[in-house]
C-alpha cells in the first residue's frame, strides 16, 4: 500500500478468514528522536479506523524488560519506555513469549525485535517463536521469528483455470465435435437472417467455445503453501550457507580477521542476490507479456 509505505515501513493489506488484515514491515532507526515513527503510528491508526487486523513484525531498536530485554543503554531505554507508553495508549498487544533473543551479532544479545498486533491480529496469531537453531542457514544478525496466522473457520478454497496449461489439441477436438452438432444453425446466410436467429448463433458458439475451454483445462486449487522465491537459486542459497559458516566461525574466534572475511561474503551475496533478482524478474515479465498476447488471442475469438 503505497500510501502507507515509506523506504522503512512496508504495508500489505490481505484477507484470512474474512477478516481484512494489514501487514507491516517496520524498521525503527536507533537515531530517530521518536519511538515509534511516524509512518507506523499512521499504519496503526489506519487499522483502526477500518477496522482491520493488525499484525507488525518491526526492528524496534528499542529495550525493555517486557519483551525480555537483557542488555540496556540509556537510548536504548528510552526508545523501550516511549514505545511501551504508545502500545499501551493504543490498546496494541507485544507478541513476544519466551527469553530466547532476538538479536546476536557474537558479541552481544538482546530482545529488540517486536511482533505487535491489535485484538484481531492477536486472535489471528499463534505459535510465536525466535528460530535461533545454529542449522538454519541466516544471513543476518537477527533471528528468524516464526508465528501462525490461522483461521477462525478455515479458508475457502480458490478455484481457477491456468490458461498456459490449457490442452488445445483437446480444446481443438471438442469445439469441432460441439460444433459438428449444431451445423444447422451457422450453414446458411439465411438461417442468420434476423437479428434473434444472429443472437442465437453468437450465444451458441460462445457456449461451444467455452465448454471446449472448460474441458481442455480443468480447475486447479490455489495452495495455500508458501513457495519459494524465484531468486533463491542454488547458487544463491549455497552462498547464503557461507554466510552461516563465515558468521559462526568469527562468533567463535572473535578475531577481526574473521569478521572481515564474513563482511566481504555479506557484500559478495548481496550483489549475488541482486543480479539473480534482476535475471529472474525479466524471466517473469517474459513468460507475463507472452501469457497476456495468449489472452488477448483467445479474447478475439
């Protein structure tokens, strides 16, 4: 949602069990004079005042013994209490359980990481959890947190037809057998002589059309499973596991070589990332303009 994006904040609106849900992506800068910023406050009121679910996963840089902070500065307090005193006044909900911490960068740790929610995101949300696990391969100094949007009822499913799979021989040979069947009404100029028998015969081969089409390429159901991004390729996630590698042998030896070495493979994945997300995005607009001149062909039948 353009209106409430800005290059630190990211807002999504989407639907779970009929329940309207806005998704925020918020990263909250340490030298901001004020906790939260501004473009979250206006993503908070907007929830409110459409009477949205709220669910915000932000980068608070912000410490206090609530969300199990360990380690405290005076910034860092400061940011924790003036955030708190908002989440109260707003009626907001901290979803962080447990002591595990958000952050660790080898040498220090902390809980700086919040999941916040109004009412409705808090009844949509479970399984809150910091994946802190050394296996799971993570480029970053923060943990991956992990939590369950469910379903009060279950979500209906979607049904479409995917037109690139479509079976056109088949389409081909039902449209012609359907078409074989009613040959007395397009055989003649006179049978199309009038504006009703003209109606007639466009009706029944736009029906012929469309039963051919609906034969030749089934319904599928949208999964509701999270795929992978078309970017994280091989080489990508190979690099990525480095990373992991690089990040624990500094943790372990603290020595600034280390570190160095782990900076220089951060930056190496990121232009990695880069141009596999250029690469696949042309792939993207490729296969989106051939399958729209697709459409438009079948529309001008």
């Amino acid at each position: 949602m353009d209106s409430l994006s800005t290059g630190d904040c990211v807002a999504i609106q989407t639907r779970i069990d009929n329940v309207t849900v806005l998704m925020v992506s918020c990263y909250m800068d340490r030298n901001d004079a004020i906790c939260p910023p501004q473009a979250f406050k206006k993503a908070v009121d907007h929830a409110k005042k459409h009477g949205m679910a709220l669910v915000a996963a932000t980068d608070a840089n912000a410490q206090n013994t609530v969300w199990n902070s360990t380690t405290f500065d005076s910034r860092g307090s400061a940011r924790g209490e003036e955030l708190l005193a908002y989440i109260a006044k707003e009626n907001l909900i901290v979803e962080n359980s447990g002591d595990t911490p958000t952050f660790d960068n080898g040498r220090w740790q902390n809980s700086i990481d919040l999941t916040i929610t109004n009412q409705k995101g808090h009844d949509l949300l479970s399984n809150w959890q910091v994946m802190a696990d050394e296996n799971i391969v993570n480029s970053s100094d923060h943990h991956f947190i992990t939590f369950s949007c469910k379903p009060r009822s279950g979500l209906g499913k979607t049904k479409f037809r995917d037109i690139a799979k479509t079976d056109w021989e088949k389409f081909q040979e039902v449209l012609a057998e359907s078409m074989a069947t009613c040959s007395g009404t397009f055989d003649s100029v006179e049978r199309c002589a009038t504006p009703e028998n003209i109606d007639a015969a466009a009706k029944k081969l736009a029906d012929n059309i469309i039963e051919a089409y609906n034969s030749a390429s089934p319904e599928m159901y949208v999964s509701n499973k999270v795929k992978g991004t078309a970017w994280e390729t091989k080489q990508v996630r190979e690099a990525n596991a480095g990373i992991r590698c690089r990040l624990r042998q500094a943790r372990t030896t603290r020595a600034d070589k280390d570190w160095s070495e782990l900076r220089s493979h951060q930056a190496e994945y990121n232009r990695l990332v880069g141009r596999t997300k250029k690469q696949k995005f042309r792939e993207f607009c490729m296969k989106l303009e051939a399958k729209i001149k697709l459409q438009k062909n079948i529309s001008n039948y």
